[in-house]
C-alpha cells in the first residue's frame, strides 16, 4: 500500500531517515537498519573526507514545535560510512550516503571514492549531495549562490558520468541533491533551470532546516545553543508550512523529472500525507525521529494507511502531487 520508487530504485515505505539525524555511529546505524522499524531505507549523517567532531556545545535544542542546532557536520568521514554500508550482510534496506564537503575539490575526491569502490551486489544504493549546510561558520550554502551551484554540479555530474561510461552498472545508483529552504517564487524558478539540465539527477531532498534562526531563553535571557552566538538551524513542526510550499512548488516545475523526498515539520500521519499530496515520493524524518526515536517511523506508518483507507486510496500514487486550488 505504500509502496514507492525513485527511478529505478522501489521502496516498500516512504520513510528515510533526515541526514543529519540518529545516523552518525554505528550503533545508530545499526538500530535504523534494523527490520523492526517501517523505515524501507536509511542515510547516513552527511559527511565530509575526513572526520570532524562539528561546532562547540550546546549545539542542539528541543522545543515543542521546533528545534534548533548549530552541529557543524560532525562526522566519521566517508570511509567510515563506505566501509560500513559496504560490510552489511542481507540486509534490505536502501543504503545512502549524503555528502558535505567543505569544498567542491573534497565532494569529487569523495564521489571518486565511491564509484572507485561501487559493488553492484553490496554497495549503497543512492548519494545525497547536501548543498545546504546553514552551521559551518565561514562557510555560505551553495544552494543560495545559482552561479555557483550550476558549476559545483556541473563538475560533479561530470565526474559521475566519467566513471559511468567505464562501467554502466554504477548508474544504477541515485544521485540526488539536498536544498535549503527558498522563499521567493523567481529563486524556484531559476533553481528548477538549474537542476532540470543535469539528465542523471534522481531526486531532491527539500527543504534542509531553515537557516539561521536565534531562540532566545527569557529567563537566563541567553541563547539556547553556543556556536555562532546562538544563531542556528530552525526544524521541527514550525517549518511545515515552508516545507510543503518548498515540495509543491519544485514538483510543480519539474514534475516527474525529478523525484522529491520531502523533509520538515513532520510529526504525524497528516503531515507525510500533506507532504506526498504536495508532491513528495518519500519523507524524510528530522526532529522527530531526534525526539521519538526509530519508532517514529512505526507511528507515522500507520497513522498514514488509516488516512489512506478512509480517503479509499490504494497507493500513495493515487493521490500523490494531486493538490487541489481554490
């Protein structure tokens, strides 16, 4: 019933893991694989060449509706992650890696790293290329310099097909890319040009946690987190409504040229199914998951098929992207 796809990958649930979120250690890896939980695939934090231990804490802080974070990609680094995907045993869940180089240099070692490595019968099934950390100090986020996003991806997509025309099982493989929130219709626009030229991209993954926040505790009258004098991330049930215009509007522009795994604002069934009615093919879990833990993923499943049973829809294709307008 909630079976999904993105190209030519299928997944029995559409839920993911977001990639910054239980995914850095192996125990935490270890947990999201497990057959247990309604999750049909799993990421990985996003990671840089080498490992980093990310900003100074406190970094992370829950409210009720949202969360705020300044963690500065800590990391085990890209071997680590490669090396554990790559020694899972009959496991079926999807594996995906999600990259943040801190340079565009560092992501070509990285990706060059992978294809070197890719195994048809054992390796990962998808990468992620976070182009939307809003907390590494003294670093902007492509994703909000067209210019240079057109050229990053040019140069990535130009190193995949490298590697792809030398051994075509790699294209099996989804490439994505991982977006910060864009508010003005025009930036929608002219992002959706950017990312429609670029044939081997999968999906998108919309939206990363709004940038730069500032939450501020009345009775110690301070920030709540250190890095950055407390500026940070904002996630949690707040952003749903930029989330949802954000998967709509690039569903709309690209259509079934690019899959969309929706991320932000999810806590319950009614959220998964706003997100997939806007456009989404799977979501992705953040601050909720930070909250519930994996049995989040079990919640949401149900919560989503009793909608869906009492709307009559069959699949999720049935109502997917079919949002109505006054």
């Amino acid at each position: 019933m909630l079976h999904t796809h993105i190209k030519n990958i299928h997944f029995n649930t559409p839920f993911i893991n977001a990639s910054g979120c239980w995914c850095r250690e192996k125990n935490e890896l270890d947990t999201l694989l497990s057959s247990e939980w309604k999750n049909d695939s799993v990421i990985s934090k996003s990671c840089t060449l080498y490992s980093r231990d990310g900003n100074m804490s406190p970094r992370y802080k829950e409210f009720k509706h949202l969360s705020i974070n300044s963690m500065g990609l800590p990391n085990n680094g890209i071997y680590f992650y490669l090396n554990y995907f790559n020694n899972i045993n009959n496991n079926t869940k999807k594996k995906m890696i999600s990259l943040s180089g801190l340079t565009l240099d560092e992501n070509i070692i990285m990706i060059e790293t992978l294809f070197s490595n890719y195994n048809q019968q054992a390796s990962i099934d998808g990468i992620e290329i976070n182009l939307s950390c809003p907390n590494i100090e003294g670093k902007p986020q492509i994703g909000y310099d067209l210019d240079s996003m057109k050229t990053y991806l040019t140069k990535i997509f130009d190193t995949i097909l490298k590697f792809e025309n030398s051994d075509s099982s790699c294209n099996r493989m989804l490439i994505g890319v991982k977006l910060p929130p864009y508010f003005d219709i025009v930036h929608f626009e002219n992002v959706s040009k950017i990312l429609s030229s670029f044939d081997r991209l999968g999906f998108i993954t919309c939206i990363n946690s709004i940038g730069n926040g500032l939450v501020i505790d009345t009775d110690t009258e301070s920030v709540v987190i250190k890095p950055k004098n407390g500026f940070g991330g904002i996630g949690g049930s707040i952003v749903k409504p930029t989330a949802l215009a954000n998967v709509h509007q690039f569903y709309r522009l690209l259509g079934e040229k690019v899959a969309i795994i929706g991320c932000g604002g999810i806590t319950s069934g009614e959220d998964v199914f706003q997100h997939i009615l806007a456009g989404a093919s799977m979501v992705s879990i953040g601050t909720e998951l930070m909250k519930q833990g994996p049995l989040v993923f079990n919640t949401l499943n149900e919560q989503l098929i009793t909608i869906m049973k009492q709307k009559g829809y069959q699949s999720i294709e049935d109502f997917r992207g079919k949002l109505n307008y006054l």
